[in-house]
C-alpha cells in the first residue's frame, strides 16, 4: 500500500510539472511576438521593452524562465507573470511601464 502512495505522489509531481512545462511552450515560446511589447502598448519605447524584458525574467536563460514561471505559479501568482496580480488593469494601461 505505502508503495502504491508513494508511486502516486511521484506521478502527481511528474504531471503537473510536464503540464506547467506543456503551458510555459504554449504561451511564452510559441508566440512569435514579444510578450512585453504587448504590454508597452502600441508603439513601445525600447527602455519600455528592455524594462519589462528584465522584470519578467525574459533576458534570462530558457531554464531559469521555466523554473520562475512554475515557482510563481505555486506561489500564486498571476499566470506566472511577475506583478500582474497586484496591479489593476487601469493602471497597467494608464502607466509607461
């Protein structure tokens, strides 16, 4: 029976971290557009792009963004996204940054 527990738990954490892996693809490589371009508004400045690159995490390695997206998760935070959750929609749209 411990056996059986034990298997489980290890698929559980197999699973979920395939699933998060399978979402991070999806949503953050895939999109053939910069994801903080998006967010700067329509015509960004660079400082705007290089700012957000670095807030999210985006001028790092693949791991390193892999590995801070499932930690946010868990954390829970906003889809991933750094600072998402704490921010109104008026105001993302209202500042610069």
């Amino acid at each position: 029976m411990v056996r059986y527990i034990v298997r489980r738990v290890f698929w559980l954490g197999f699973v979920l971290l395939f699933v998060a892996l399978l979402t991070y693809v999806i949503f953050f490589v895939m999109p053939p557009t910069n994801p903080t371009v998006n967010f700067c508004g329509r015509q960004p400045s660079p400082r705007c792009i290089a700012e957000l690159r670095h807030q999210f995490g985006l001028d790092r390695p693949f791991y390193v963004q892999y590995e801070l997206f499932v930690k946010r998760i868990f954390v829970g935070d906003q889809y991933g996204w750094p600072g998402l959750a704490s921010r109104s929609r008026r105001a993302r749209r209202s500042s610069p940054f």
